[in-house]
C-alpha cells in the first residue's frame, strides 16, 4: 500500500492573522488515519505558532475530523502557553542559546544587525512570531517540524544583562567592565 503524501511536510504552509494583535502562523498540518473496523477514520493533526512580534510566543498542536477545528485547538494551546523572551535592541536575543528535545537540537545565535533570520521553516515561523529580526539558527539531529520545542527549549534559556544581574544581587553596570578598566585589565594580565 503506498504512502499517502503528507499535507505540509517540509517547509509547511503559513498562515498569518491579526487579532488581538498576535499573529499565528500555520508550521504544518499532518493527516492521521485510525483503523476501524468498518475502514479508516482520518483526522488531522496542526502544529501552530502564535507570537506578538514584540516579545512574546507560543507554539500548540491540534488534532481533530476537521482542518480548522485542529487549527483552532491549536492555536487555543499556544495562546495559553506563551513565553517571554528578552531581546537586545528589539531586534534580536541577548547571547547565543542551545536547546534540545527528544533527538532534536536546535543551536540559536544572536546576529549583526541587517543579517535577517537565517533559519529553517519551522523555526523561521517562531521567530517571526517572536519579532526577532537579526538571529541565526541551526536544527540538528531532526526534520520534524515538532522541533519548534527545542526551539522554546533554547529561547526559554536566554535570560537579558538585567535578569542576570538581579540574580547576582547586582547592578547590570556591574556585568560589563568600563572601557578604560577592561584595557587595563587585559594589561595587566599580559603583564603578569
């Protein structure tokens, strides 16, 4: 028996749609089958991911008889799981982040301004979403679009200067030596 082609597979379909002023974007739609006894019953099972562009996304899957219905379950679930995540300058992370899920690894970078978003389909989605403008990423290990969550993995790990310090008990200014000190500093070590 062959194979059926799966609706969406690499490179998915997207869909954007204001509301709320969040954005959703369809990552894929997969055809299941059960075996019953009077033939076969399909249903179809989406992944989604909803973000505000300025901070904040969320990823949830759906499964249901009918197309939208699985879409709707799923964008429900990634509204109610949405994360925060700190950016540097608005337009991209704060330092390089590593995720993994499962077999999947996903190796997330921080970029120059201008270099755009340098990623795959299903990760390109969430950070759109995210409003990430300058990011470079890379999937290892997997081709599964569900590899968005070691995506949320490492964007979950990525914390800014500020969080940083309140952690320490410090004051941001206190992470980053001077110009002035930083000079005197690898002097001095060079010295000896």
């Amino acid at each position: 028996m062959a194979r059926e082609p799966r609706e969406g597979g690499r490179g998915g379909r997207e869909r954007e749609r204001e509301g709320d002023d969040l954005v959703d974007k369809l990552v894929t739609i997969n055809r299941v089958a059960k075996v019953v006894k009077g033939g076969r019953r399909f249903a179809f099972a989406a992944l989604v991911v909803v973000g505000d562009q300025k901070g904040r996304v969320g990823y949830g899957a759906g499964k249901a008889r009918e197309v939208p219905e699985a879409i709707r379950k799923a964008t429900e679930r990634a509204k109610r799981g949405m994360i925060r995540v700190p950016m540097k300058e608005g337009r991209t992370l704060h330092h390089d982040s590593y995720g993994h899920f499962g077999a999947g690894k996903v190796v997330v970078r921080a970029a120059e301004a201008g270099t755009g978003i340098i990623a795959g389909g299903p990760m390109r989605a969430v950070f759109e979403s995210l409003g990430v403008n300058d990011v470079v990423a890379k999937s290892l290990g997997t081709r599964n679009p569900h590899m968005v969550k070691a995506t949320f993995a490492a964007l979950e790990r990525c914390s800014s200067p500020r969080a940083v310090a309140a952690r320490r008990g410090k004051k941001a200014s206190d992470l980053f030596p001077k110009r002035g000190q930083a000079a005197e500093g690898t002097a001095e070590a060079a010295n000896g």
